[in-house]
C-alpha cells in the first residue's frame, strides 16, 4: 500500500457528503453492532463511485451499436461499430467506476485495423443497470459476453481489460477462455490489499474488514487471492501484454511487473507520465496494443 494510492483513494470517496456521513455512521456501528458495521462496509465496497450515471456518455455517434442484454439481476451494456466488418472481435473491459467511453479511443484505433472491438459495460456502471457488482461478477459476465458471441457467429481474437477489468480478464483467460491474445491495461494484482486500502480510508478495525471479506467471498463462492497474478499467471497460456505506468497512484507499477512475471513470455509496456487513466488515450500505447492484436 503506498501513500500515494491511500491519497487517491481518500479524495476519491470523501469527495461526497453523503459518503463521509456514511463514513462516520459504519465507524460508530463497529462498537455498538459489528454485524451491521460489516453489512454497510460490504455494501459501500460493492458500490461503483462516483455513481454511474456521472459517466454516462449522453450522446455516442450514431455509427455505434448499443445493445442492453439482461444479465444476473441486473444488465450489460454493449457497443460495436455497427459498419464493422463480421470479423475477429476484441472484447474491451473497463475498469471498477469506469465505463465503456473510457475505452473508446482504443475502440477506434482497433475498428481502424479491421477488427471489431466490443466494449462490455458491466452491471452497475455506465448505461448498466444494477446498484452493486463485485469482481467475480466481472469474470461471470466476461465469460457470458464471449459464449454469446460464439453462438452468433462471432471468431474472438483477444480481451483487454483496465484495471479491475484486467483482474477479471486474467482470471478467465486462466480458466481457458477461447481468445488468442490478452492485454491487460495497469491490472491490480491483489484485491485483499484494496479491502485493507478500503478499511484504512473508511477507519475501518481489521476485525471488520476480514469480516467483510469473508461475507463476499461467501457470496461470490470464490476467494479474494485467487485472482492474484501467482494463482492466475501460470494458467494463461496465450500470449499477453501488460502496459503500466510507473507513475500510476492507483494499481502500483509493481503489480503490472508481478502479472508480466507470472504470465510466461508475457510482454511488459512500462509508460512514464501517463498515471492510470491517460493510458487508455495516449497514441503510443494505442498504437503498440493494435500491433500486439494485429
């Protein structure tokens, strides 16, 4: 945990009032009734912010495709160039509070080679419905995502994923999922460190916090260190490239290193300046993941 990324992720909730008296209220639960303390904790956790309404484009170019398809108790929402070709499709994962513009610019460049980018909203963000989503759910709707388009007809060529996204990517691709590369964009490589980030910013005890971990391990049915870079890493056997920033406040440099360590063979993209969001936007890394997919 660095103090850069307890910084972001401070600013990032106390931003709203509404989060900051929720902030106090789960701190006075923990003494008088750490059971509701762990039940707000996990609802907050499992809350996408900013809202996803904030993200929602209000308007995209009529040369795009949107589709809502239900999904869980929820939706998914997802946008393809409606002029492109019935050719090899790259499936585009955003990030945990992101949305599919954020992937838009790396869409196009993708649309430009000839292949069909599909970017995935998932539940609870974008145009998305749902309130809640959690990281096995990304993996879930992943894998939902590229069945249906096999059905249809559909030959997948790779996935990318940002941040969140790429955790769930890693984790599918693992599992077999039917693509020939992978990419993935300033990937976290642990999701119990963010729970311990989660509990520092929210004054949460350790007592709590490994106490909500257990509750959403329980209803996920798979463990928080499973989607570590060790436990996935040597199961990904497709060639894959990692691009991080050195710079990034968010998911440390060192977890991109550690995913280009476990995967074998795998490549790794180390920017300087660009953070954890310019990434998405910036030509050289557009360009340098359309010559990987290519």
């Amino acid at each position: 945990m660095t103090r850069t990324a307890v910084q972001a992720t401070s600013e990032f909730y106390q931003a709203s009032p509404a989060v900051r008296l929720f902030r106090l209220a789960i701190t006075a639960s923990q003494r008088v009734w750490p059971a509701l303390a762990v039940r707000a904790a996990c609802r907050l956790f499992l809350t996408p912010l900013p809202p996803k309404w904030m993200h929602r484009r209000k308007r995209w170019d009529a040369q795009w495709r949107i589709e809502r398809w239900p999904f869980e108790d929820a939706s998914l929402t997802l946008y393809s160039p409606a002029a492109a070709p019935h050719g090899p499709v790259v499936l585009l994962v955003h990030g945990w509070g992101g949305h599919a513009g954020q992937l838009l610019p790396l869409a196009e460049t993708l649309a430009a080679q000839g292949l069909r980018p599909v970017l995935v909203e998932m539940p609870a963000h974008g145009r998305s419905a749902g309130a809640t989503s959690t990281l096995p759910q990304f993996t879930r709707a992943i894998d939902y995502v590229a069945a249906r388009l096999r059905q249809q007809g559909f030959q997948l060529r790779a996935l990318v994923g940002h941040s969140l996204g790429a955790s769930a990517g890693a984790l599918v691709a693992s599992r077999g999922l039917p693509v020939d590369r992978l990419v993935l964009l300033a990937p976290p490589a642990s999701p119990p460190e963010y729970t311990r980030l989660f509990a520092h910013v929210f004054g949460l005890t350790e007592a709590t916090r490994a106490a909500m971990q257990r509750r959403i391990e329980a209803r996920e049915g798979l463990l928080m260190p499973q989607f570590e870079p060790d436990a996935v890493g040597p199961r990904i056997h497709m060639p894959t490239l990692v691009v991080h920033d050195r710079q990034d406040s968010i998911n440390r440099f060192a977890d991109g290193q550690a995913y280009a360590h476990a995967v074998r063979g795998a490549q790794l993209l180390a920017t300087e300046g660009l953070g954890h969001r310019k990434i998405l936007k910036d030509a050289q890394v557009l360009g340098r993941v359309a010559i990987f997919l290519a």
